[in-house]
C-alpha cells in the first residue's frame, strides 16, 4: 500500500508544471517598459504600414501582437525637439527646446527643471537604461545619467558614423554616407566615458539591449532603445544589402538595409524577452522621431502623405506608432484617433503603476482596451517659430511663413545660411493660410481654407489659446538657424526648424 501510495505521489509531481523564478515574477511584478524609437523612419517603411519594398517581419509581428495606430503623431517634425517632448510628457515649447540644436548641444541641453519618464519610472522602482542616441545635451548636467538613467551606452549627438570604414565584405555608404572617422561630439560613449566601436553601430546597440535585458532580468526595468538607423549617413553592411538585391536604386537599397536592421533589432529584443519569460509582462512601444526625409533621393515612403521631416504637413509628424504588451492589450487592433508621443510619459508611468498627469500627455491605455470610449484629445498642436498647426478629429490648420527667398538662396547643404542671432521670428510677407479635410482628404493635397472660413477662425482661437500659456519663440533655449524653403498650394514658404 505505501509503494502504491509513493507512486502515485512521484506520478503527480510529475505531471505538475514547472514553475520558474522568471514566470513567478512576471505574474507579481511590475510591468518592464521597452521603448524601441527610430530615426526619421517613414511611415510608409514598414510591412505592417504599407510597405511594397521593405520587409519588417519583427515590427509586423509586434503590430500583430498589440495595438496599431493609425493616426500616431510626434510633437516636432524634427528629431531633437521632438525627443524633447516625448521624453517630458510635454510640449516642448513649454520649456524652450523649440528647434533643432544643430550641433549647439554640446553647450545647452533640455531644461534641467524638467522631469523625465526616465526620472518617474526609476523613483517607481524600475532600473533604467539608455542605448543609442540622445541629441538632448552633452554636458555632465544634460547626460543621460544626469536625466533619470542608471545607464547610458550611444551617441549623444544627433547622428554619427554607422561604421568608420568599410568592414571586409563590403558595404556601400550612401547618401552623405562616406565613412569617416567619428569626433568627441559624434563618438560612442558607455556612461560618461568615449569607447571605440568598430562594428555595425546598430547591431552594436541591439546587442547592449540584449545584455541589459539580461542584466535586469529578475527586476522590473525600463529601457529606452534609441537608434540612430535610418537617420543619414547612409550606410549598410553587405549581410543586409543583401536581401535587397532586387531593388535598383542603390539609395533605395540602402536605406531599405537599414530599416531591416532596425527589424532585427525588434526581434532579437522580444525573443530575449521570451527567453527570460517577461516578454507578456513587457510594455513595449515603437515610433519614430519625425517623417523620413526627403533629402534621401527619394528613398523611403510617407505613403501618399504631404511633406517629409521638417514638415508639418502629415508627412513630417505622422508616424509608425505600436504598443504591445500582451498581459494587459489586445492582439491585433487598430486604434484610428490621433494620439501623439508625448502620451507616452502618462501611458508608461499608469503602467507602472502611479500615473504622472501633464498637462498635455494622456494615459492611452484604458482607450485601446476599449474601457474609454471618447477621444483622447480634442486637439493637438504644432508651433516651430513663426509656423503653426492644429487639429482635431477632422480638420487640420497649418500656417506657413511667405517668403521671397528663392531656390537660389539655398546652400550647398539645401538650407539657408541664418543671420546672426538666429532666424526672427516675425512674418513682413504674412503667413498662408492651409486648411485640410483630413477625414477626406489626409494627403493634404486640396487646401480648403477659403470654403470653411468659420473652420479656419474656430482653430485659429484654440491654437491662440494654447499659444498663450507658452513662452514666445524668442525665449527658446536657442533660436533657431535651420531653415529651407518649399512651395504649397503655389506660394514659396519657409521653413524654420
């Protein structure tokens, strides 16, 4: 009867699962937060959004998992600004990082009175880690480290070199893509210290967040993967050359190789998840900082959307958008309202578990798990100097300066040269006038303006509202010196950025 009896209990032990440390910890403890962020990525270069020439299985698979936005929007069409805002949960204009920096960050940075998602989460418990690049300051005061991050490993700059020669093999620099040697302001830095980095840089930031993943495995962790791919230069190594070798265009093939890269990054980070069993536990969010470029020869996609980075048509500010976290989101859903980056502060932080409330950033998780059924914001604002933008659900407002600035003003770089001090800010031509349908018409190709002069005055009083509550534009940090010119419903208008 007792060998019966010891039998019977080996056979249920057995049977019983087993249960790991990691599983235990995923049910119990707080959510891990990946924010993957890419750089001047097209809305229109990925699977799940539409692309007929880059393959994105990794992004596709995480849309596929979590929640797809349709109408995701960033605050700025430009990268620094546009990280300002996301970083802080509020429009950056509120405290001064209005433009691009253009190399001045090596002096200033983002307004040390702000507060992070990096600061709140790491008060909330959570180990926090910086891979890639931060274009927000390169001072001790403006580091990373001195923002919230435990850790830091990329560039501080805004762009770098993605190798400084050409690996064996081959590879082929692209556009503004000659390899060269990187400088103390575009170098590689683990914490505050300069490091050689002579591979693939991305590959070379996708195997930091692997470690760090591993590295914090048994806590919750926040980790901020910011690439630099497909930012310029242009420049890929021949393993992902390639499976592009069909395409033609060699600008096209390379930019096409990057965006692969950044594919394979998404991969190797939700399968390390999964190996450490926190991938349902995980939060984990992809977007990019602006519209791709279009001063890449033409080699990346906003779909059909008006204008590229630097625009505020929607091919500038428009953008991939994912959230997937699969304890918590549906699978494969599509959320049409508009919702902006700078929601990401108030989303990560109810993730976490106390909710920090800005005056611009909304928690959007009780929208996609269909618990809130309202919009998330009546309307969502742009101002760049003298250009301003608004929408709502439907219409969108956007004011350009007139200029008589021609073509052939511009720099050999396509800008023009600032005058000292910095672009004014004031209009003697006047502005132009852009109303769209964007229920009708998103690409913004049929300017309404004249038909809905009601609509036109009712956004012009809100964008006046809140314009009100912010410093003018010539209290930035620093003024603005980036500008070009394009042309929009027959006028020339500068751009300033």
């Amino acid at each position: 009867m007792k060998n019966s009896l010891a039998l019977c209990l080996a056979s249920l032990i057995i049977m019983l699962p087993v249960v790991t440390n990691a599983q235990v910890d995923s049910a119990s403890r707080q959510p891990n937060i990946v924010f993957i962020f890419a750089d001047d990525l097209g809305i229109g270069d990925t699977g799940v959004y539409g692309s007929t020439i880059i393959d994105t299985p990794n992004i596709d698979a995480l849309a596929a998992s979590g929640v797809r936005f349709t109408q995701g929007y960033v605050s700025h069409p430009v990268c620094s600004p546009s990280r300002a805002g996301l970083l802080t949960g509020r429009y950056q204009q509120r405290h001064g990082w209005e433009f691009n920096p253009a190399g001045r960050d090596r002096d200033n940075g983002l307004a040390l009175d702000q507060v992070t998602i990096a600061d709140k989460l790491g008060e909330r418990g959570y180990a926090t880690g910086m891979i890639g690049k931060w274009h927000l300051g390169q001072q001790e005061q403006h580091h990373p480290m001195s923002r919230g991050f435990d850790e830091y490993f990329g560039v501080l700059a805004g762009a770098s070199q993605f190798f400084e020669t050409l690996p064996e093999g081959g590879a082929y620099a692209g556009t503004r893509g000659a390899p060269v040697n990187r400088s103390a302001v575009n170098a590689v830095y683990r914490g505050r210290e300069r490091v050689q980095v002579d591979e693939y840089l991305t590959d070379v930031f996708t195997e930091e967040a692997v470690s760090f993943i591993d590295r914090h495995a048994n806590e919750p962790f926040f980790l901020y993967l910011s690439h630099t791919t497909p930012h310029t230069p242009l420049q890929a190594t021949k393993p992902y050359l390639d499976r592009y070798g069909h395409v033609q265009d060699m600008a096209t093939r390379v930019y096409a190789a990057m965006v692969s890269s950044l594919d394979d990054s998404v991969g190797e980070v939700v399968e390390k998840l999964k190996e450490i069993g926190q991938y349902e536990n995980t939060l984990i969010a992809l977007l990019s900082d602006n519209g791709c470029a279009g001063y890449i020869d033409n080699a990346c996609s906003n779909l059909n959307f008006a204008g590229f980075k630097r625009y505020h048509q929607e091919g500038g500010i428009r953008i991939p958008f994912l959230l997937s976290w699969p304890n918590e989101l549906p699978s494969n859903k599509l959320y049409d309202k508009p919702v902006i980056s700078l929601d990401l502060m108030s989303t990560f932080t109810a993730a976490a578990g106390d909710r920090v409330e800005t005056e611009d950033s909304v928690n959007l998780l009780p929208y996609i798990k269909g618990e809130r059924s309202d919009d998330p914001h009546e309307f969502l604002f742009w101002r760049a100097g003298p250009t301003q933008a608004i929408r709502d659900q439907r219409w969108k407002l956007i004011k350009y300066k007139l200029t008589d600035f021609t073509e052939a003003d511009l720099n050999d770089t396509g800008r023009l040269d600032p005058p000292t001090g910095g672009w004014a800010t004031g209009t003697p031509l006047g502005l132009i006038t852009l109303l769209y349908d964007l229920q009708n018409d998103p690409q913004e190709s049929n300017n309404v303006a004249a038909q809905y002069p009601d609509i036109v005055q009712r956004l012009e009083a809100e964008h006046a509202r809140w314009n009100d509550e912010l410093p003018p534009p010539d209290e930035t940090i620093l003024p603005a010196i980036r500008s070009t010119l394009t042309d929009v419903d027959g006028k020339t208008v500068q751009l300033i950025f």
